[in-house]
C-alpha cells in the first residue's frame, strides 16, 4: 500500500459544502474564454466492469459543448497548462496524491505536391487515421506525473513498455478517416505502473461522447419547465456533444490509507508569466460554481482550494437557489429554512455511515466509500442513494446518476430531519416532491434502458473503462470513394 506523508493537520482551515445541480460548463466569467481548461465534470466510483472491482475509476472532463463537426483543428488540451486529479486520503481537506496530466503536441507539417512544390495541407490528417498516426497531421500526447505534499514526483510509466509519454488519440473526425472509432480508441487505454504500488493501474485520455444529462436551455431560462413534471419529459440538450476525457484506473489499495473514504477533486492551471502555475478551474460536486456560488465570487472560487472553503460560506448557509425557485413556482417549491445543516451533512463532511471520513476537515470535493461494493449496471439506479443505491451519487458520483434531479431534492430539503434541520425545521417543507429538470439518460449501458418520453435512445454509456461511450463522428456518412 501506498504510504505518502501527510501534512500537517493545522493548515486545513473549517469549510462548507458548497450545493451542486449538475456539471460545471462555462460556469464563471474567465473560464468560459478558456475552454481548453473548462471542467466539465468530475466522476469517481468504484469500478464495475466485471474483475475490476477493486479499483476505483475517476473520470476528469474538459472543454465542454464539442460540436462533433468541428474541425479543421478539432479540439485539442492545452499545452501550457497542467491538469490535476487529487486525491485526500485522510479527511484533511489537502491533497495526499495528486496526478497531474501535461500535454504537447507534435505539428508533423504533412504536404501534398501542388504545381512543383511541397504546399503544407490545411487538414488535421491527409488519409485514414490508425494507431501510428502516420496520416495524423497533429499528434498529442501526454506524461503522467505523481505529486506528493512533501515535493516528491515520480514520473508514471506505461507497465507494457516502459515509456512515460503515452498518446492521445485523434477526436472523432468522421467514418472515412477513422472507420471503426471505438476500436481505434481502445488502443489507448494504457495499463500503468504507480510508484509504491504493486498493482497496474490504467489511463486513458481522448474524446467520447458527452455524459452529462440536462435540460440546459430551459434551467437557464428561470427553469422555464415544470419543476415536479415527468422525469423524462424534456430532451437531453447534451445528447449531441463530445468532451475530452481524462480517466484513471487505480487500486483501491494505493489510494486509500486506513479509512476507506477518499475525497478528490480536479483542476487546471496555466502557466503564469512568473512560470508558476495559475488555478483556473476546480470541480468536485458536480456545478458548485455555475448556479451556486454568486457572480462577484466565481472567478474566485476557480482558483480556490478546498481548506479556504469558509469564504463561501454565505452562498451554502444562505443558498439562493430555494429562493429563486420559490419565486418562480410559489408553494411547488417552498424555501427550506436556514442554516442548512442538512447541506453541511451532505455535501461538506459527507453523511455519517455512508461516506464520511474517520477525521473530517470540512471542504467541498466529491467523496467515495471505497468499502462499499460497486452495483453492477442491472440493478443501477440513477437516482443513487436516495433511490437505494448506497454505490451512487452522493457517495461518489457515477456516469448515470441523474445528479441535477438529486440535488434539486436535497437542496429543497428532503434531507431535513432532526438530526440535520434546516433553521428549526425538522422535516422536509416540500414532502418529498420529485423535482427535475425533466431530462434523463437512458441508461446505465446498452443492455438496461429505460425509454419513454423525451429520452435519446444513444444517451447511454458503457460497462467497461473508460465508461462514458464513444464519441460522436463528425460526418456520420460511411467511407466514400
């Protein structure tokens, strides 16, 4: 097992839970000019894929809203920039692992002959696209480094060869030049070898098919639906985007340190003109930023980390959002009172006997009870542990749990008891209405759907890493002469 030190407990400072509605797209004022840096979502759970359970896979996405057609240059991650995936072990709020993921690019210059000379091509590939690339114009690639909090790195390797640099494959341009997409991509998932782990891991990074389901449009047209209509009702206004996906496979032994829950969250930062590096984007619970924390404060809470939480305290003790919707839907949605200690509960500690740390330094990051086994697909339900599903969101966050309609719930009270009340409110005001934004995924994989009403039949994902489905081709159209 993995051992780094930890840091010194008094350097993580109180903080609170910072409630979520869904993912984390162009969420403040800077971030939506840098979409190479944008996360979008961040997923950790307990491996299903069948003899994968003792991992726990966690899924970084960035650069939201891909346009599967958008070429020439398509979309690639930025090269002056790093992005992170921590990892807090101990409940400290500070990070004991960080993996840390750095791209370059290699400009190939391909030409064609044109009227006696050698004319560059304008096109990101000149042929059909395979593993060696050698029709690729633009080839990226990536390291892998393990940082830990006393300065010491290590350099990840593949565990089939050696290498450090591990490739990115080419997005999804289209049928002629990439014929058999998911076949293509399959070939970079790398099995890793972790410094101080004696278990492979596996890394893959490349473009698939968006996972995220909403209703965006209307969410942000003042919930212009009906907030306690059908839950499939509305069409997912994701179905037909791509994002660029950052997954790790690791042990569940090298990554936790005696107590079983882990807390992680992810980042990127781009390099300043001193050469350090600059935070602009922090994602843990899903869309902390984008209809939580308040306009004045978003830019800030990108480049914040979680121990100095407690500067946004008033945004959680005081949420708008139960405000907002009572004005909107009067008595279809009354407001919680407050504090909010039922948010405290869920979103800033974890909740006790499901996902709360031995020692909890409070802070807002997505936590996993590692302890907990993994539900296999069948038997997933996408509104995890308030749909009795102990292996689903909150406790981690897996690529069909329906999170905007969780946390709507939660944040209209139905976590309000005696143990957790919400100001002197000891049940839930709204008796458990089932809020949503009426669109939903149809399914865990492509075996176990539930279709009806405004569902896409392709809004679904996969069983095996890197689980979120292959992306989307930008001309659909088969080979043509």
């Amino acid at each position: 097992m993995m051992r780094p030190r930890r840091l010194l407990a008094g350097l993580a400072l109180a903080s609170v839970p910072l409630l979520a509605l869904a993912s984390s797209h162009r969420e403040a004022p800077s971030i939506a000019g840098l979409p190479k840096l944008d996360g979008t979502d961040f997923y950790m759970f307990r491996s299903y894929e069948p003899g994968r359970q003792g991992y726990v896979t966690l899924i970084a996405n960035y650069l939201p809203l891909q346009d599967p057609q958008g070429g020439p240059n398509f979309y690639r991650l930025e090269t002056a920039a790093v992005y992170d995936i921590h990892i807090d072990n101990n409940g400290d709020a500070l990070p004991e692992l960080t993996f840390r993921f750095a791209f370059s690019d290699a400009q190939k210059d391909l030409a064609v002959p044109s009227g006696g000379q050698s004319i560059p091509v304008p096109l990101i590939n000149i042929g059909e696209v395979d593993q060696a690339g050698a029709n690729l114009n633009v080839q990226e690639s990536y390291t892998l480094t393990l940082l830990l909090p006393d300065g010491q790195h290590w350099s990840i390797q593949s565990a089939a060869t050696g290498s450090t640099r591990f490739l990115k494959p080419a997005d999804n341009i289209g049928m002629k030049s990439i014929p058999d997409y998911a076949a293509y991509a399959a070939q970079f998932i790398y099995p890793i070898t972790i410094p101080g782990c004696a278990t492979a891991g596996r890394v893959f990074v490349g473009q698939r098919k968006e996972g995220f389901v909403a209703n965006l449009g209307e969410i942000f047209d003042l919930v212009n639906t009906n907030p306690i209509g059908p839950r499939d009702g509305e069409p997912n206004t994701l179905s037909h985007k791509n994002v660029t996906s950052l997954a790790l496979e690791l042990p569940i032994s090298c990554v936790t340190h005696g107590d079983p829950v882990i807390g992680a969250w992810t980042t990127s930062s781009i390099a300043s003109p001193s050469g350090a590096w600059k935070q602009v984007s922090r994602l843990g619970m899903p869309l902390v930023n984008e209809v939580v924390i308040g306009l004045p404060d978003k830019d800030a809470f990108n480049g914040s980390f979680p121990q100095y939480d407690a500067h946004f305290l008033k945004y959680v003790t005081n949420p708008s959002l139960p405000v907002l919707l009572n004005a909107l839907f009067g008595n279809a949605a009354v407001p919680p009172g407050t504090p909010r200690s039922d948010l405290v509960a869920a979103f800033l500690t974890g909740l006790k006997g499901l996902n709360q740390p031995e020692r909890v330094q409070p802070a807002e990051m997505l936590r996993l009870n590692t302890s907990i086994l993994p539900t296999p697909p069948a038997q997933q339900s996408d509104l995890g542990v308030i749909g009795g599903d102990t292996a689903g969101f909150p406790n981690g966050r897996r690529p069909y749990d329906d999170v905007i309609d969780i946390t709507l719930r939660v944040a209209e009270g139905l976590l309000c008891s005696a143990a957790t009340p919400c100001g002197k409110q000891t049940s839930d005001p709204n008796h458990g209405a089932p809020y949503t934004d009426g669109a939903r995924a149809a399914g865990p994989d492509a075996n176990h759907l539930t279709l009806g009403g405004a569902i896409d039949p392709a809004d679904t994902y996969l069983d095996t890493f890197p689980y979120l489905n292959t992306a989307l081709p930008g001309s659909p159209n088969v080979a043509a002469n």
